[in-house]
C-alpha cells in the first residue's frame, strides 16, 4: 500500500476510509478542540507514553475526521497504524476465534503503535464479542495507545456491552491516561459549511 510522502513503510493510508488531516479540522467550528492540543497530537507525543484518546460527541461532530487525523499524522511518523469501525474489528475477531487463529490476530493487532476504532456505539456487541474486544484493549494497555471515536458518553456504555463488570474494565482501561476530547453536539459538517459560506465574497 502507498504511504503518504515522508512516511515509514509501515504507513497505511489506503486503509482509512478518506483521507483528513488535523490541520485541516475547523476549530473556529468546535470551540472545545484548540489548535494547540491538535498541534500536541501532532507530535505522537501520548503515542510514545501508549496513551489512549477517546473522541465523545454526537454523529457529525468531527470525530472521524479527527480519528482519521490522528491516524495519518502517525503514519507520516513511519508508525504502524490500523483503521477499523468497531463492528468490523469484533467481526474479524469472531472469525479469527472460529478458525482458531484469534492468538495471532489478536498478536498482530497488539503490534501496531496506534489502533483507531471508529463508531464504538452505533451497533450492539454480544458478550463474546466484548469479550474478544477486550482481549485487543488489554493487549495494547499502557502500552500502544488505542484512539476510539464513540457517540456515547462513558455512562451509556453499558447499552453497547452485556456485562456491566466487562463495561467498567472496558472504560477503565480506555480512560486510564487518556487524552478525551469532546466534540459536542452540533454538526461539524453544517458549522464548516455555513463558516465557508460566510467567508465568499459576493459575486
């Protein structure tokens, strides 16, 4: 696959769904990010400390946009980044544990210097599922820095998971050091397009 110019060979890119940069993101737009913390993230900084970022807000906040952001700029850093909506990841876990190869997926996973789980709430995980979830956060804990973006606050997890003893573990050890940026509830797409909209000249 084809990195992006200054990026190591571990790089990615074509995995990601689009391709959106933290300098492109609109703070004017969602006053609670500020360009300096965007410009913190930049560095890879809480990547070298294997510390988590958790992205709350409402659908159309931004936070993919920011969890692509996030991705991108580690790869440009030469690190080993992987994107997965959580849906997909707990599908790919549930085949790997039927064909008896979950270790070394779970394995692979766990090598990677930022893992992105994107849309963690807009689908139901049965306990197995949360369970073989939990294996890919526990392996990656305080180690290699997992980025989840959610549209759920940390108190309605339990409506994503079955177990509640399973959900506190879950947000304990997402939460353990984490950078949580919150995007709020107004949409990133509309407040971007009516800033653009102000800022053309008549014709």
């Amino acid at each position: 696959m084809t990195a992006p110019p200054g990026a190591g060979p571990a790089a990615s890119p074509t995995r990601f769904p689009s391709i959106k940069r933290l300098a492109d993101f609109s703070t004017d737009a969602v006053p609670a990010i500020t360009p300096a913390l965007l410009a913190h993230l930049a560095t890879g900084a809480y990547l070298d400390k294997g510390e988590p970022v958790v992205l709350l807000g409402d659908s159309g906040t931004g936070k993919t946009h920011l969890l692509i952001g996030l991705g991108l700029a580690a790869c440009e850093q030469g690190r080993r980044v992987r994107y997965a909506t959580t849906a997909a990841l707990v599908n790919e876990l549930a085949e790997a544990a039927t064909a008896r190869q979950l270790s070394r997926v779970v394995g692979r996973y766990g090598r990677l210097d930022l893992l992105l789980l994107d849309e963690l709430g807009y689908v139901q995980i049965d306990r197995h599922g949360a369970e073989l979830l939990f294996q890919i956060i526990t392996e990656r804990e305080e180690r290699a820095s997992i980025a989840i973006a959610t549209n759920l606050p940390f108190s309605e997890w339990g409506t994503i998971f079955p177990d509640p003893r399973l959900v506190a573990a879950i947000v304990d050890r997402v939460t353990f050091n984490a950078h949580i940026l919150e995007t709020g509830t107004q949409s990133y797409r509309l407040a971007t397009s009516n800033t653009t909209s102000r800022g053309k000249k008549p014709a």
